[in-house]
C-alpha cells in the first residue's frame, strides 16, 4: 500500500479520461511508443545509472518534453512564441527547465521543472554539499519566481514528480518513466503534463475539481457516518432499555471504529476483499449478524487462515464485554451497509479519513452535551459541531498544511539543531548512523490528541526522514535493512505518544495511526502504552479520576506538539481550585488551553521545541499576563504567527496563532533573555487559500523577546516599539487626567425597554408622565467618527427604586413583557431553564443593573463603540443614553475628542486593544483609560479644540446631504412594494447616476420615470459633487488636526512616516 498521497482525485481523473484521451483505440500512437520504448529498455537494463545527468538532459528534453508532451523549446530562430527555456534564470539560481508562455517581450513562467541525474535515487534528501534536496530546490526557484510559478515539476530520469505550487506541499502526482509503456500511465501523463493542458490552464482546472470532489466526499463520507453513529446509539438504547443511552456512545463509536478499518482494509489489501459481506452473507435464523460481526472481530484479532484473515492484534478488535453483551438487531447492523460501499482504494484517502475522524470527536462533545435518557437522540445541528460555529453539513478540521508546518518547525528545527552537534564527518556512513539514532530516540507528545492529525503528521515526517536514511546508508555500504522492515513498528512505539481526556478520541487517535501504518500480513502496533486517556491538565487522583500524571515514559519528550482544546473558563468552575494550586498561569477567567501552555513547557525536555497551534487572545486580555510572563521568562519563544481573525477552522472564530518554542538548556531565569529575538509574521491574508501561497515567503519581523512586556504583546518591530514607547512615554493617562470611561446601560431585555419613535409617542399621548423615563438611545452602530446617526430609538429608562405606579402607561407597556423581565429566583433548580432575566436584586420592572452613574448620561459627553475599525469617537449634546456595549466620558472637551480622533491616538489604541473578528478592536476600559495624554498649551488646546469641531461641522453637513437624499429615494418605489433599501443605495453617493438607475430599478422592480429622469440625474449630480467636496475639506481638516497632534507629541517626519505607514 503506498502512503504517498497523490495530488489528483482518481474519481475526477477517471472522469475526465473517459471524455478525452491521449490513446488512439486504446493504444499509444506508435512515435510515442517508440520514444517510450526506448526509456524503458535504459532504464530497466540500468544503462542510465552509468552515465551523468548532463548526457541525457539534452534527449529528455527533446523527447520526453518536446515529442511526447509537446513542448517547443528556445531556440536562436525562435519567432512568435515558445513554451520551453532551458537553465532560466530565477533571482540568484538557473532552473534546469522552465515551461510557460515565451515571446521576445513577455516571459510567463508557470512551471519550474528541476532535472537531476539516475543517481539522485532519493529527491527528498538534501544533496550531498547542498543544502537543499531536489525537491525543496525546485520549489526555491518557484518561490524566487515572485508568484509567477504555479507548478513543480522534478525528475531523476527514472521518476516524474508534479507538485501544484504552492498548495500541494509535500502530495505529488507521480510518474515512473519506465510505466509510461503502459497505456492507462501514458494517457494519465499525458492529461496532466502536456503542453495542451498544462501550460492552458486545463490541468489547473482538473486540480480545482480534484479539490472540490474530494470535499464532496469527505462531506458525504460524514453525513452517512454521523447519521449510522446517532442510529446506533438510539438503537443500541432501545434493543438494551436497561443500559444507560450516555454508555452506547462510546460502544457505538467503537462498532463504528471498527467497521470502518475492515471497509478501510478490504479496499487496501490488508484483508481479503469482500472480507465483511462474506461474514454476514452467512446470516440465519441459527447465527445473526451480531453473532456473525463479532466471529469476525475475533478472527481479525487472533488471525483465521481458513478464511485467509491475518492476525492484527494491535486492541483494536480485542474483546470488548461492554460492547460484545449488547443484543444488536440485523436491521440496526444494516445501516452499517453504507460504509462498506465507498471505495476507500481510490475515493478515500487517509486525508480524508483523517478530517471525518478531527470532526468526529468535535461532534462527540456534542453528542454528550445532548444526549438525554428520555428521549432519543436528534440527527440536528446539536450532534454535528459547535453550535453557531460550525457549518452544518461540512467537516471542520486542521488544515493539513498547518499541522504540515507546525511538524517541520518543531521536529524538524530539533532534529536540524542536535545534527550540528555531530561530531561525524558530513555524509559519512557514520553521520548517517548517528542521524538514524537520533530519528530511533526522538520522543514526541501531543498532550490533546485527539483524533491523531498531529501524530499522524509526525509519523509521516519521520518515516519520510527515516526512508532517506536508510537509503543513504545503503548506498554507502550498510547492508542491513532491519530498521526498514520493522520501520512502522519503531516509530509507533519508540517516537510517538499522546493523552486525550475522551476514551474515544484515544480509540480515534489509534485508529488514526493504524491506518496510516497497516501494512499487508503485518499485525497492527499496540498503542496501549502510548496513545491513553487521562486528563492532562490534572496530575492527582483525588482531584479528578482520569488524572493524568504524567511520568516515565511520559515525560521529557523532545517534542511537544498539537491544537490545546477550546474550553471557555465558564466550563473550568469544578477544577479551577486545583489549576489556581498549581499552575503559575492560573488566572479566574482564563480559558483550558493557557495551561497546556504550561504543561507542554513542563513535559519538554531542556533544549526541546514545543509548537501549538492555539487562541491569540491572550496577547493582550488581562487574563492572559500570567501566560505572557510565563513564555516570556521560560520559554525561548522562536516563532509566532498571528493569523487575526482569519477563519483557520473553517466556520470557527478562535483569533488562532502559531507559536513555536524552545525549552532554555540554561538554569531558571527571572526575566526573559536579552538577546533572544522572535521572528513573527501578523498574517494579511483575508483567505484560507492566499494563506498557502503566503506561507511560502512569510513577511517576517523581528522582536526582541524582551520587548514582549507583561501588559501586552506588540507584535511590531523595534522602530515601531520605539515610536510607541516615545508617544506613551510617563505622560499622564486617560484616566489620571480625565477619569476612566464609563460604559452604558445593560437593561437584560432590550426588546423591552427599547423602543422606536412610534412608540414613545404613543406611551407620551397615553399618560405625558411616560417623558420622565424616555430617554434617546443609541447603539454601537449608530455611532461614527465625529458624529452620531440617529435611529430613532429610546429607551424606557425604569431605574433602581422607580416608583412604576406613577407611569402607567409605561407600566403597560412593560406587562407584555413581563415572562421574560422576571429575575430568576435564587431557588430556582439548577440546570432548568429560566426564560426570565438573571438573579438579581431588581424588580421585573427595573433595568438590570444599577447604573449608579445614570445623571452622567444627561450631561454633554465624548461617546464610542466598544467595536471599532478606526477611531469613532464623537459628542453628544442630547442627554443620550447607550447600550452596553458603548462607552462615554462625560465631558464637554474637544481638545480630547481630537486627541481620540487622531492618528497617534489610534496607533497606541491598537497596539493596546485585542483585535477580534472582522478588522474590530475592542476598546475595553481597562486599555482605554491608559491611554496616554500630553500636556499642552492653552493655543495647543485651543488649535486643536477648533479642529475637533470644524472637522465635526463638515462630517455633520456631510451627513445631512448624504441623508436628505436617502430619505427621497422611497419616492420611486411603487405604493404596492415595501421601499427598502439595499447597501448600495444606502451609500447612494457611491455610485455613478446610471448605476443609482440600475440599483432602483433591480429593487423596486421599476425604473426611474423617464419624465423625472432628467431631474433626478440634476440632483443626484449636485448633491454627489458637494458631498464629495465636503469629504475632501475633511480630510484636509483631519490632516490640519493629526499635523497638530503630531507637533504636540514632539514626532519628527520619519516618526511620522512610519506611524502613518503602520496604519495603512
């Protein structure tokens, strides 16, 4: 069975070579077949090992590129165009090859084609004096090509290698030169590398549609395996009443665990085909399916040779009384029947097979959360993924290219760095041994593993590494092939290790790993001793069953890998005494993975590397310091990525980060390295794709580990630390100068104290008291930069002590919603749902909280969202009130307000506040109140003042026009349509007249009266040339006030440059 993943989709290969075909009635033309012929008999006979690369370079070309493929090389009397250079130049190097689109003025580089001699037997090992294997050469000058490379093509004459650049990573389609005799080879070669489609596009289409079936599959793959799980488990409940339903997940799980490996093995040869349906074909009124599935585990087990079965052993099939007491019926086993049919030789891939079982143990969380004794268990969203988070019919898992580089720069940076303490000369036979016994004694732990992606993408890290060593070797004389054979053994139990806190992510971990290594008549590796349950976090029995206590042989690992759980703090409250006892990072509202942060420094040997993927949260949030210092002092943190809020999970916001580490050789410090630097990228990519192709050329920066204070991290190089450190400086705070600011009413039910216009003046008509208590309300939308829209709403202000009495009509208004205003009584049983409001001291009739501060709302006030892009602050002179989630400072102090509205201020808000999805930070008051405040003159404060309010009169008159346009635009609705506006003709100005025309029209489902048209174009014209003029005043008036406030932070032009830049 090979394990090299191929870069095309059989199903979608085959389906394009039945519609179109390289072969004529079958057979390969006969100019190719002789070309072909030829290549056969050098290559087979071993001819072509006895000469260099140099002396067939020049024939592989001409025949294999040019004749076969179709390729038309440079040539001194080349005219028009050209698809083939040889040694073209890329940056500092020549690529051997490189195909694409040529003429005398344009090059279009699309493949880099790397061309090394027979004597290259291994293209994924690093060259003998270089640093670099074939393969990583040629990806080099793809990289080097600056986004122009869109294929890798490698060969060693014997072996044609293609890799889609750069998405692929280490998958390839492969061809041996000496197959390509054989028809169905010819004409698979052919489709994906001849010039016709290659080098058209064609072959790119074919990948994309590659990608899409097998998305297609996996989606389908786990809609009828989620289905079979939740008929299992209601099943098994209803054919066994008196077991629990909570206990048939795991039995379910397991059944279907199993079945999968044996549908899996048929198709892999690892059992005899039809192996499953030949047991339960034997089904009869004597012997039932059950009693015929189990015969089967047993036989897979211990081995049958009557019927040709080999012994796996490995626990997988092992007796298992829980499952093996239940009564399970022919009719539930028949839903089974689905699994079987896919063709896990071709459609299913361990990839795919790896994404369903990461999803898989998503939807167990689920499972356990919903499943209920009483009831059966519903097929909904509740058993597939996270509620609100994840998709509903798709499979969310770790892309493969993330676990992929997290792999290569935690095992692969420690295996790079004990090679420099070899002693042996370089590519020695005794070098390579030395490097074959580091591979053997390299231990690895993911401490939540899982469903074993991380694991499994070690394995294959290793045995890849593993392979070349022992190949090397051989080529310099070792004779013993004993590692190759017992190669899945070894690094099974010598290399690799993991704990999870679920029995059925450990079953799914192992499952994982067995199919990634099952090899024909060998027995499956135990994992008993190396995959185990246990909670990671909890090291003592008395505090919690499955502690886990992490000793011999789990501990010490050279390598701590893997994704730490997402579990909100809310859900630690049983452990969250013993994690304040003994973790250092111990913080009351810190989330699960903070400490396995800790605990992966903790189980890292001295000098070993430790790579998470995990929330980035913690860069910035109070409760976060604790982690911050701890990396920070005990760590040598090497890398970080920050992906923001791109959606690495698909459907799943986490803010996720890459941090790679070491553990210091040196003894405890007290303060972090001064020295040490940590390379960070803060990824720019808005999409999951552009990411891959990112990943390739990062844009790395450089900071000192020391720089990464206690109170935040900074990701920003040492210019921009030193600007940041010059404008915040020992300058007085927000808070010491002003007062922190204060944020705006939560009331618990909005739906009940807000109200619209409509109904404040019928509450005003009812009873004129209902004034006393409605205020105009604002929400965070409603509020830009320097200026407020108004929504026209308000909010029924019912404070503390109101006599409600008095307001009758308010009263009434207030009753209808009195079931869901109720505060839930402090008796109320836990668990039950409460339709009401929370436990509180109010009355159903009161807002939630006290807002003690309430006379601040009715004063003249600076007020902002807790959300914002940019900086939008603005004033408020209308004694309005806020949501909850808006902030004010009541004071009537423009000087402030273009102080908060200025650039500089907004280059230290956003190195202070934590960045969340969609390009917001939050402005929380613990950040904002830091901010730093200079002193100023009276004309300081005065130039700046008239700033502030100039540049709010033209945003106010702005608004007004854009506004009074708007609210004409219903007019040329028809009176039996609803006159709603869409996006684009909410931001009418945007527009040219003829798109305006087209806008209306597709919403109104009729055009602009061709009377008024002309009228309407005038209009629209002059009110679009004014607002565009007061648009440039403002910007100029902001550029007057930043200038100002540039000046009075004593910020020279580079200074400003560089802030202006950062921004941008």
């Amino acid at each position: 069975m090979s394990n090299t993943p191929t870069l095309f989709h059989p199903r979608a290969l085959s389906k394009t070579l039945e519609k179109t075909s390289a072969l004529k009635n079958g057979v390969i033309p006969p100019k190719a077949n002789k070309i072909l012929q030829q290549w056969h008999e050098l290559i087979t006979s071993g001819k072509i090992k006895k000469h260099k690369e140099k002396n067939f370079q020049t024939p592989f070309i001409s025949e294999i590129c040019t004749e076969l493929l179709g390729y038309k090389p440079a040539t001194k009397q080349s005219k028009g165009t050209w698809s083939l250079t040889a040694e073209t130049t890329v940056k500092r190097g020549s690529v051997d090859i490189c195909l694409g689109k040529f003429t005398d003025n344009s090059q279009d580089k699309q493949v880099m084609f790397e061309l090394k001699g027979a004597d290259t037997t291994d293209m994924d090992r690093r060259m003998h004096g270089r640093k670099l294997s074939a393969v990583n050469q040629a990806r080099e000058y793809a990289l080097n090509s600056k986004g122009e490379a869109q294929w890798v093509m490698v060969s060693n004459m014997v072996e044609i290698r293609l890799y889609k650049y750069p998405e692929s990573g280490n998958d390839y389609e492969s061809w041996q030169i000496a197959d390509l005799i054989e028809p169905a080879e010819y004409d698979r070669f052919m489709l994906l590398l001849s010039h016709k489609n290659l080098i058209s596009g064609k072959t790119q289409r074919l990948y994309a549609l590659s990608l899409k079936t097998e998305k297609d599959i996996t989606n389908q793959l786990y809609a009828d395996y989620r289905e079979i799980r939740v008929q299992l488990i209601n099943g098994m409940k209803r054919e066994n009443n008196k077991i629990r339903r909570a206990a048939m997940v795991g039995r379910a799980q397991t059944l279907l665990d199993r079945v999968l490996f044996i549908a899996f093995a048929e198709d892999r040869d690892l059992l005899p085909d039809r192996t499953l349906e030949n047991y339960l074909e034997r089904t009869s009124e004597f012997r039932s399916s059950w009693e015929l599935l189990r015969q089967l585990f047993t036989d897979i087990d211990k081995g049958s040779k009557q019927r040709e079965i080999p012994k796996f052993n490995g626990d997988l099939f092992k007796p298992d009384d829980a499952l093996d007491e239940l009564d399970i019926s022919d009719e539930l086993l028949s839903n089974l029947k689905r699994l079987w049919e896919y063709d896990f030789a071709t459609d299913i891939s361990e990839t795919i097979l790896g994404r369903i079982f990461e999803q898989s143990i998503a939807d167990l969380d689920q499972i356990y959360e919903a499943v209920n004794e009483d009831s059966e268990l519903q097929l909904t969203s509740q058993t597939h993924g996270t509620t609100g988070k994840r998709k509903k019919d798709g499979v969310v898992y770790t892309p493969d290219f993330i676990t992929t580089w997290i792999v290569e720069h935690t095992l692969g940076a420690y295996l790079d760095k004990q090679k420099q303490a070899f002693t042996a000369e370089e590519d020695s036979l005794a070098w390579w041994q030395a490097y074959r016994d580091l591979l053997a004694t390299t231990r690895i732990c993911d401490p939540a593993c899982g469903s074993g992606a991380f694991l499994v993408a070690a394995y294959k890290y290793l045995k890849r590494e593993f392979k070349s060593v022992n190949a090397r070797l051989a080529e310099l004389g070792e004779v013993s092939d004993l590692f190759s054979k017992r190669l899945n053994d070894d690094i099974l139990n010598n290399n690799l290790f993991g704990v999870d806190i679920n029995a059925e992510s450990v079953e799914i971990a192992r499952l994982s790993l067995w199919l990634a290594t099952a090899e024909p008549g060998k027995p499956l590796t135990s994992l008993k001793e190396n995959i185990k349950q246990g909670n990671s976090v909890i090291h003592h029995k008395n505090a919690d069953k499955n502690a886990f206590g992490w000793k011999k042989p789990f501990c010490d690992f050279d390598v701590v890998l893997g994704n730490p759980p997402y579990v909100r703090q809310e859900r630690l409250s049983d452990i969250k005494p013993y994690l304040e006892k003994h973790y250092q990072t111990y913080h009351g509202v810190a989330d699960l993975y903070t400490y396995f942060f800790e605990l992966g420094l903790k189980i890292l040997k001295k000098d070993g590397y430790m790579g998470y993927i995990s929330s980035s949260t913690f860069f910035k949030t109070g409760s976060g310091e604790g982690l911050r210092k701890h990396l920070s002092i005990d760590a040598n943190i090497q890398t970080i990525v920050d992906f923001g809020d791109l959606q690495i999970f698909e459907g799943v916001t986490t803010y996720p980060a890459i941090l790679i580490m070491n553990k210091p050789s040196s003894k405890p410090r007290n303060q972090p390295p001064k020295m040490h630097k940590v390379t960070f990228w803060n990824v720019s990519s808005g999409k999951l794709d552009d990411l891959k192709t990112e990943m390739q050329q990062p844009k790395w920066g450089q900071i000192s580990q020391r720089k990464l204070a206690t109170d935040g991290w900074r990701l920003e190089d040492e210019r921009l630390q030193a600007l940041r450190q010059k404008i915040i400086g020992t300058k007085k705070t927000l808070k010491d100068v002003y007062g922190s600011p204060l944020y705006g009413v939560k009331t618990g039910r909005n739906e009940a104290f807000v109200i619209d216009g409509h109904t404040k003046d019928l509450l005003i008509a009812e009873d004129p008291k209902s004034l006393e208590l409605i205020k105009p309300f604002f929400e965070g939308k409603d509020l830009k930069k320097w200026r407020s829209e108004s929504r026209n709403l308000f909010l029924i202000f019912t404070r503390r002590g109101i006599e409600i009495d008095k307001y009758p009509a308010i009263k009434k208004h207030l009753e209808q919603y009195r079931s869901i205003l109720e505060p839930k009584p402090k008796t109320h049983p836990k668990g039950k749902p409460w339709k009401g409001r929370k436990t509180g001291t109010y009355k159903w009739f009161e807002i939630q909280d006290s807002v003690d501060y309430f006379s601040a709302f009715d004063r003249p006030k600076i007020i902002y969202s807790e959300f914002s892009k940019k900086p939008n602050f603005s004033f408020d002179s209308e004694n309005a009130f806020t949501n909850n989630k808006c902030f004010f400072i009541p004071l009537d102090d423009e000087f402030l307000l273009g102080l908060l509205n200025s650039s500089v201020l907004w280059f230290v808000i956003s190195g202070i506040c934590t960045f969340v999805r969609g390009g917001y930070y939050e402005l929380r008051t613990i950040r904002m109140e830091t901010l730093p405040i200079p002193k100023a003159s009276e004309t300081q404060k005065e130039e700046i003042s008239a700033s502030a309010e100039n540049c709010q009169t033209l945003a106010e008159q702005r608004y007004q026009l854009e506004n009074a346009f708007r609210l004409e635009i219903p007019s040329l609705c028809p009176a039996d349509r609803e006159a709603k506006l869409n996006n684009k003709l909410k931001s009418w100005w945007l527009l040219s007249f003829d798109a305006f025309k087209t806008e209306i029209k597709k919403q109104f489902k009729q055009a602009i009266p061709l009377q008024d048209t002309s009228e309407w174009r005038t209009w629209f014209e002059k009110d679009k040339t004014a607002i565009q003029t007061l648009s440039n005043q403002l910007a100029n008036a902001e550029q007057t006030l930043n200038a100002q406030v540039y000046k009075l932070f004593r910020l020279n032009q580079e200074e400003i440059d560089l802030l202006e830049e950062s921004l941008n």
